[in-house]
C-alpha cells in the first residue's frame, strides 16, 4: 500500500506601499502606529487580490474538496487533505472575508483534513541566529492561533518554503512537533527516493520529503501545452501515482495552484474533482494525512542536511538564493536582522508586529534577479514586476521604520531599559588575561558585567584597563555612553590592585542604580 499525501500552503502576503515616500508624513512623532500599517503598506491593491484570489481559488478549491471529502466520508478509503495556513492570511480572512475562514473550518470539522505548524509571519526566521528565539516564538504565535481559530493543535511542521537543515529540524523537535516536511532535493538524496519516511541526522524527529516532480506537474506543469504531459489527467495522474514505488508520495503545492496560477479555464478545477476517484480506483493506493503517514511507516534513512547548505523547495537550487543571494537581498536581510534588539528593546507589541510584518519572506523574493524560468517566476509575483523598485521600496519604509525605533528609544526609559537588556550570543563580553588566554568570565549584560568584575581575576581586569575594552564595549555594543565615559576617566587614575576593582565595582553598581530608578 503506498500513501498519498495532499498538502496546500495557503499564504498571501501583505504587499508594501511602492509610493511611500517619508515626504508623504508631516512628522515621525505625529504619525501614530496604525497609521503607519497603512502607509507602509499597499492595502488596497493587498485586497483586490486578496478577493480576487478568494473568488477564483480558495471558495471554489474549498468547495471542490468539501465535496470530495463527503463523498467518500464513509467509505473505508477515504479523501484527505493537509494544509499549513499563515497567521497573514488568516488575518486578512478576518479582516476582508470572513466567510472563507468559516469555509476551512467547514473542513476541518470533516475529519479529513489536518492543520500543519509553521512560523506566523511566513518569515525566514528560522535562519536568524544560534538560539533561533524568534522563530520559536513566531511558531508559537501559529500554533496558538491555530488552536484559537480551529481548535486543533498541530503535530506536523512545515517551515516557511520548506526551508531545512540539520539545526531547524532539531529546534522544531524541541518544540514537540512529531515530524517536519520539507523538499525532496537530490543533492540531499543522492540515489535515494523522496517517497520514503527518513529521519533528522541531528534527532529522531522524522522527516517527510516532497515528491517535487510530481507536485510540480501539477503546480508549475499543469497549463503547460508544450510539455509533453499536457494535457494532464485526473486518470493520468494517478497512474503516475500509482507506478510510483514508496512508503508514501509528499504532494505539497502552493494552494493558489487551484484556480489562480492555473485558471479554472485551465481544467485545473476539473483535474481537482476527478483526483480523489481515480486514485481510490487503485486497489494500493490510499489518501493519508501526514500524521498518519508517520504513524503507520518507520524511517529508512537518515537526511543530513548542514547548516550552511539550508535546502528548500525554491527555484531550481532549492536552497536560500531565492531571498538571500544578490547585494539587494542580503543588505536588506541584514538590515532586517539587525533591527530585533532594537525593536524587541522598546517591548511594544504594535511597533514588534510592524517588524514582523517587514520579515516576510515575499519582500525579498520580490528582490531576485534570476533570469529564466525562476525570473519569470518571480517576476509573476513581484507586485512591481522589477527587482530594482522592490528594493527601493522595502529600503524607504525599513529605513523610516528604524528611524522612529531610534527615536523611541531615546525617552529616558526606553534608553534605560535598552541598556539593561540581555545581549545575543556572540556579543557578550569575554574576560581574559591575555589576548590569547581566556578566562571562564562572559558576561551578556550589565547585571552579569559587575558581577564579573567581582570575581575575575585581578590581572584580568588590569589587562582590559589597560586596554580600553571595557570602555569600548559599554559604548560601542551595550549603547552606554554615560558608563562607558566612567570608566575611561577611572582609566586615567592609574589604579591597580584591588583598588581598581572596589573603584570599578563602585562606578557600576551606582550606574545601575540610576538606570533602575529611571526604569521604574
């Protein structure tokens, strides 16, 4: 018995303001945070497709498996379908159609239809950094909304365009998800099949791979008449389907497939309703949701999959070049990064979900400059059509987003509470004695610096002394001027011994107190 598995990712994004331009605002101060939503981005051509979308895939595919569902309710092999669905695009549902999520919790309420886990923001999160905190809390923000929305919690995860390696899947683990899914790519399989159940290299969470021919005959194939394929049928489909050897086939396609990329004049509505019958014909072949499929088949193999060599279903290298390979991408990738202290700094939940916002990985799709079939693609999507303009744009609205982070955070407080704040690994303070001698002191903030200070070796805090690094750390990473001029003058004094230390503990502390009364 093989396993078919039919999973749609439902998402589209929140397209920005190609006429943003920070002449359009009278001043930064005055222009409130829900009007900055609306000026940062273009919600009313976000609408118009996001209706027209509605009107010519998600109702009519909705209802085409609705029916298929039914159909086939109370038969021993019946129809199944799993989707992974954005935070984004069930908050435009909420916010501009409401009866279309009324129509997937029409089909969630069937049986047959299971949610899969992914980051809210359909964002490239999962590549940030070591820790991975923001991704793990954008996974959490999808799985309580899914819980909310749907009642349903789920098991299987899908990361935001399939991306994978080694790392996330051991975080995704971590998270008590029972398997993740991702793309079927040969240089991962090598002689391989992708039709089989395989497991993490770095845990034993398994591994589901997308079968991406199969899938792309229909997703990219379909309306194809010069592929020697066309026209493609329900019947022919499924005995490709059913010629294919394995544990399990992964069909995995973007939901906008059915009715929007391929136009109901197509036959694509068609190929959709005859699909469940004539795979059912075949006495060996069954419609499983991907939970099952973990439940009834063990892992063959192992998929190792490094860091620095992150795959994903996306064009034909299937690794990240698709948002982060040219100039354009990576300047505003790093850009983007490098604005989560600043912003997780401020612990306000309006400006963060601005922020997240800006982290979807369409923006930077948006920015590609492949040429071929992967150029057509994404210039089919790219609102502006041009890689150029979208640069332009996400640079005038990032670069006016930071600007008004910059200037709250100069209220007292605010700059306060950024100084005390804990730093990312990589840039704590590690104490040592002599350039090439450690100690076993790293500190991450200003609460763990003068503790360090307190026990660390004498001649580690002369050799720092001595070499202004205190100084050019409190100022350069931790932001703080005031302490850092502190400590510079005291450098001046000459002391050593424990004298410099009680002096340098004494500076500390009392910056501290000052920062804590500024706080409360």
């Amino acid at each position: 018995m093989t396993d078919i598995c039919l999973m749609f990712e439902v998402h589209q994004p929140l397209r920005l303001n190609r006429n943003f331009h920070v002449d359009l605002l009278t001043s930064r101060l005055s222009t409130s945070k829900r009007d900055l939503f609306e000026l940062y981005f273009d919600n009313t051509l976000n609408r118009q497709i996001f209706d027209r979308v509605a009107r010519k895939c998600y109702f009519p595919a909705n209802n085409i498996i609705l029916e298929e569902i039914e159909r086939f309710k109370e038969e021993k092999k019946q129809f199944k379908v799993a989707y992974g669905i954005s935070g984004v695009f069930i908050e435009q549902c909420i916010r501009w159609r409401p009866s279309l999520l009324e129509s997937f919790k029409q089909l969630k309420q069937t049986g047959c239809v299971e949610f899969l886990g992914e980051t809210y923001y359909h964002s490239l999160a999962s590549l940030y950094d070591i820790n991975r905190t923001e991704f793990v809390e954008q996974v959490k923000m999808h799985r309580e909304l899914i819980k909310n929305v749907f009642d349903y919690e789920p098991r299987i995860f899908e990361n935001t365009e399939c991306l994978y390696n080694n790392a996330i899947a051991e975080t995704v683990a971590s998270m008590g998800f029972k398997a993740i899914v991702t793309e079927g790519v040969d240089w991962i399989l090598r002689w391989r099949s992708p039709d089989y159940v395989y497991k993490a290299k770095s845990s034993s969470i398994p591994v589901l791979l997308r079968n991406y021919r199969l899938s792309d005959d229909i997703g990219f194939r379909f309306s194809a008449r010069k592929w020697n394929g066309w026209p493609l049928t329900a019947s022919k489909y499924a005995s490709w389907l059913a010629g294919t050897k394995g544990q399990s086939i992964i069909l995995f396609m973007d939901y906008e497939t059915l009715g929007e990329h391929h136009w109901s004049e197509s036959g694509i509505h068609d190929f959709l309703r005859w699909l469940p019958r004539e795979v059912l014909k075949w006495n060996h072949l069954q419609w499983r949701t991907p939970s099952e499929v973990i439940r009834l088949h063990h892992p063959v193999g192992e998929i190792d999959v490094h860091e620095y060599a992150t795959a994903s279903w996306a064009d034909l290298e299937r690794d990240t070049s698709a948002w982060i390979s040219n100039p354009m991408q990576i300047t505003s990738y790093e850009l983007l990064k490098g604005l989560e202290p600043l912003v997780k700094g401020l612990g306000d939940k309006d400006w963060l979900r601005l922020w997240r916002y800006f982290q979807m990985s369409d923006h930077l799709y948006y920015m590609s400059v492949k040429g071929g079939g992967p150029g057509d693609v994404h210039s089919y999507f790219n609102p502006s059509g041009n890689p150029i303009d979208a640069f332009v744009s996400f640079s005038n609205i990032i670069s006016d987003f930071e600007a008004r982070i910059l200037q709250e955070l100069q209220k007292p407080h605010l700059a306060a509470k950024w100084i005390l704040r804990r730093l990312p690994t990589g840039k704590g303070f590690t104490f040592s004695q002599e350039f090439t001698r450690p100690t076993s002191f790293k500190t991450n903030d200003i609460f763990e610096f003068v503790d360090a200070i307190k026990n660390v070796p004498i001649r580690s805090i002369e050799y720092h002394m001595e070499r202004g690094d205190f100084e050019r750390w409190l100022s350069q990473v931790l932001g703080d001027d005031e302490l850092a001029k502190s400590i510079a003058l005291l450098n001046k004094q000459g002391l050593v011994g424990e004298t410099l230390r009680k002096n340098l503990i004494h500076i500390v502390e009392a910056r501290l107190e000052k920062l804590g009364a500024i706080t409360n």
